[in-house]
C-alpha cells in the first residue's frame, strides 16, 4: 500500500497496482508515456496531442474543462490524473467520485520533480522516474551556465487576444521566464491577467521584447501590427507556448529551445 499526498493536499492511497489511467492534462500525457506507461492508458483529452498517435491508440474523453463523465466511468479507470490550472475545482470533485484522482499543481521546476517522484511511487516506475529527474537537473544546470552571460530584458508574455491577457506571476510560465533572465513586466500581477494596449503603452515602463506564445492563443502575423501600434519600437517575437507551459516531460527539449530562442534575439 503507498499513501501520498498530492500536490494540492489530497490524501492519495494506492492499495493495488494501477492498471488504467485516464489523464486529463496533456502535458501529463507525455510524461505518463515518457515513464513508460502508454500500455496503461485508456483515456486522454482532444489536447493531448504529445505523442501525435495517442488520441488513435486511446479513448478521447473530452477536454480539459469539458469531460465525458459518462465515458469517463465506463472505462473503469483506476486512477484519474488532473491538473490545478488545467481542470476545474469542479471536474476534480466529479473524478473523486469516480475513483482515485491525483491533481498537481505546478508552479516551478522543484514542483515538476516533486510530481515525477511521486508518479514513481504511485506508478511503481521509480527507476524511470528518478533517470527523468536526473536529466532534468542537467539540463537545468548547463542551461544556468549558459544563462549567466546573458543580459536581461524585459519582457510582456502574451498568452490571449480578445481580451489581451498576459502572463503574470504564480504560474509555471513567469517561473520559465525568470529562468531565461526574461524581467516580466507584469510579475506583479497575480496569475493571467486582462489588459488594455493603449493604457499599458502609456503607463508601463517600455519592454524590451514582447513574446507572442503559440498557445493557447494561435498568434499570428496580422496580431504583431496590432500590438505594434502601441509598442512601436519593441521586437516581437514569436514563442513556442509549450516550451514555456507545459510543465512535463517536455521541459527536457525546452533548454535546447531556450538556447536557441536567445541566439535569436
């Protein structure tokens, strides 16, 4: 029997080996597969599209925000995975009732191993866990040697248009963005939040780079001469969102594509 707490303070108890999972986070997808357990999966949300075969191979049970309950149970699974931010307070309580439900909540990359230790525990694939984790703190390590020569910029973090929302603090993004030496304009704002072009222009400190991120928004050129109205003579530059949000096993080809955004700008 092994007996976890989960990262928003749920008392998880694992009395039997688990044998199928259902994840309704995509980033968790990959991960659970880059463990090892793709054998094990029997649902995944319409977003899960890492690795591109999943959503042929496994039962689609809706989105992130909008789940198939009915499906959901008619897979009898033994595990559901959810995420704090990814899922609803709602969706987690409905999951509940279905079976054993573990959500994370991830913030920053101490966050992030602390999930992959404990899906080692609750999955029983400690060694796969601990060889991911291992990399993980390698990359980390190479990437803040190399970090250290390069200067700061300050940056604005697009992640929405119609309304125009950006990343603040408290998310796994600002955490990314602090780690690349990117000064976030808004990192004293809570979470995500809604802003005017025009007022910003006018009462914030000029950055020195907007990122466009390519989810979950889908920037485009047309979006650059819009924002260009305002910051007239700011670089902007279009980023890979999941580099910057997805807070799995993806975060080991993010380094790679640091080094090579800053090469860049």
């Amino acid at each position: 029997m092994i007996k976890i707490i989960d990262q928003i303070g749920q008392n998880i108890t694992i009395s039997k080996p688990i044998r199928r999972i259902i994840s309704l986070v995509p980033s968790q997808t990959e991960l659970l597969i880059d463990l090892g357990l793709e054998n094990f999966l029997v649902g995944v949300t319409k977003f899960c599209v890492h690795p591109e075969h999943i959503k042929k191979t496994v039962a689609v049970v809706g989105g992130t925000k909008n789940i198939k309950l009915e499906k959901i149970k008619s897979l009898n699974p033994d595990i559901i995975i959810c995420n704090k931010e990814e899922n609803t307070e709602e969706i987690v309580k409905l999951c509940n009732y279905i079976t054993t439900t573990h959500v994370s909540n991830i913030y920053s990359l101490n966050d992030l191993k602390n999930l992959i230790n404990q899906y080692g525990k609750i999955f029983a694939c400690d060694i796969a866990s601990r060889k991911i984790i291992n990399r993980l703190n390698t990359k980390i390590e190479t990437f803040k040697k190399f970090i250290s020569g390069v200067p700061q910029k300050k940056v604005i973090y697009f992640i929405w248009r119609d309304p125009w929302m950006v990343a603040g603090n408290d998310n796994f993004i600002n955490h990314l963005l602090d780690l690349n030496n990117f000064q976030n304009i808004f990192a004293h704002i809570s979470r995500y939040p809604q802003i005017n072009l025009k007022e910003i222009s006018e009462q914030q400190e000029s950055p020195d780079l907007i990122l466009l991120s390519s989810e979950p928004y889908p920037f485009r050129n047309k979006h650059i001469f819009e924002i260009r109205e305002h910051f007239k003579n700011v670089r902007v530059v279009f980023v890979d969102g999941e580099m910057f949000s997805w807070y799995g096993s993806r975060v080991l080809k993010a380094f790679d594509y640091f080094k090579e955004l800053h090469s860049r700008i």
